[in-house]
C-alpha cells in the first residue's frame, strides 16, 4: 500500500516497495506450505520461504531504525526498535529452528529462547513507555473500540487513565518475564498480544485494519510460543 518508513527513508529509489512487497509475500505464502508436508512442492516452497527469513527479518530491523531516524523528535517513534523488536527477532528465531542441520543443544536452546524473551519485554516496554505518555494513536483505539463493542463513548480524560494503567501494566509484566519464568506472565503477554493487534479490526474495520493486525499478530505469537515451551518443559 505504499506505507513504510523504509520506503521514505529509501527516497526516490524505484521499485523499493515492489521488491518489498515481493519479498514479504513470497515468504509469507511459501512458509505457509510448510503445513503440507506430503506434498514435495509444498516443502520445496516451505524451504525457499525459509531461506527469505534473514531477508524478511532485516527489513523489519531497517524499517524500525528509519522509523526512529525520521522521526527522532517524536517521542512516540523514539522507541521504534522496542515496540518492532519482535517483528525482526520472529523470523530471525524461526530461521534457526528450521535450520536442516540444526543440533540445538540446551545451551542454544536456552540463548535463542532468551533472544525471544528479551525481544517480547522490549515490545512491551516500548508500548508500555508510549501509553505512558498518552500516546495519541492508542487514546483513539480505546475511544473507538468502546463504541463500536459496547456502545457507550468514553472521554478523553477517561481514556488516558486507562491508557495510564495499560502502560504501567505492560512496563511491570516486562520486567516479570524477564526476571521469572512464569507460565501466567507469558499467557497473559500472549493475551495481550492478540487483542492490541485485534483492536486495529474493531477500531478500523476488517478492510482498512487488517493489515495493521496481521502485522502485530506476532505481539502475541512470540510470547504464546514461549508458554508453549516453558509448559512442555514444565
């Protein structure tokens, strides 16, 4: 759709956002077929989205750091490499467990779950920090979200206090998933996640907000993944 700060950043360099969009497509729908697996085409497609993930990953690491240098006197964008730290930090995980000659031992296995930890904590912070500072974006979502749910508007002043709470909130359950490895802090997270990311539908409608979900759907992938682990390992 012609939206990101990489595309900005980028200028006047044609083709940026088709390659772009190639890019993210052609990965998204090949790592889809990895779901087939009696199918030989389909894990051929599985593996060729596989090897586009370090390309997938550093694009969202470069749009977060354009994010933060075009607008470094924003404070709501001053933390973009917290608030993206998972888009960039999922898929660089995912490649290396699907590596074909992965042998991840308990040290490995124990640092990449750490990278994800550390990832799921900054994107809270940084969301935490940003509600905290009455994060203009995020006072529409709770105002338009109460209206079209439950029917009732809610004030300005009213939004920021709970907006008030959210931050808070999120900067605690940060700090929690860091130090404790505690299956309800992780759950919740995941909770979380997904209804932020949900609140992009009921704001804005499945039409204009569905890629702003499907683009945050990871909020709450990465720490339901964890809890996955921690309750297998449990």
């Amino acid at each position: 759709m012609g939206e990101g700060d990489i595309l900005d950043w980028s200028g006047s360099v044609r083709g940026t956002g088709e390659l772009l969009a190639i890019l993210l497509v052609t990965s998204g729908i090949a790592l889809l077929f990895g779901v087939y697996q009696g199918c030989r085409w389909c894990r051929l497609l599985a593996w060729s989205g596989w090897g586009l993930l370090p390309l997938v990953s550093l694009f969202f690491l470069l749009n977060a750091f354009c994010r933060w240098q075009l607008n470094f006197d924003n404070p709501f964008k001053q933390g973009a490499l917290l608030n993206h730290a998972v888009r960039f930090t999922a898929p660089a995980v995912l490649f290396v467990w699907m590596w074909p000659c992965r042998k991840m031992d308990g040290q490995g296995f124990s640092t990449t779950l750490w990278f994800m930890r550390v990832a799921v904590s900054a994107t809270f912070l940084g969301h935490g920090l940003n509600a905290l500072r009455g994060s203009p974006s995020h006072v529409e979502l709770i105002q338009v979200t109460s209206i079209n749910i439950f029917n009732h508007a809610i004030s300005s002043p009213m939004a920021d206090s709970i907006l008030d709470a959210i931050g808070f909130f999120d900067f605690v359950i940060a700090i929690l998933f860091l130090a404790r490895q505690w299956r309800a802090v992780a759950l919740w997270m995941a909770i979380w996640g997904f209804v932020t990311a949900a609140s992009r539908l009921t704001t804005y409608g499945i039409g204009e907000g569905w890629a702003g979900a499907a683009i945050r759907i990871a909020n709450g992938g990465l720490p339901y993944v964890i809890w996955l682990l921690w309750r297998r390992r449990a």
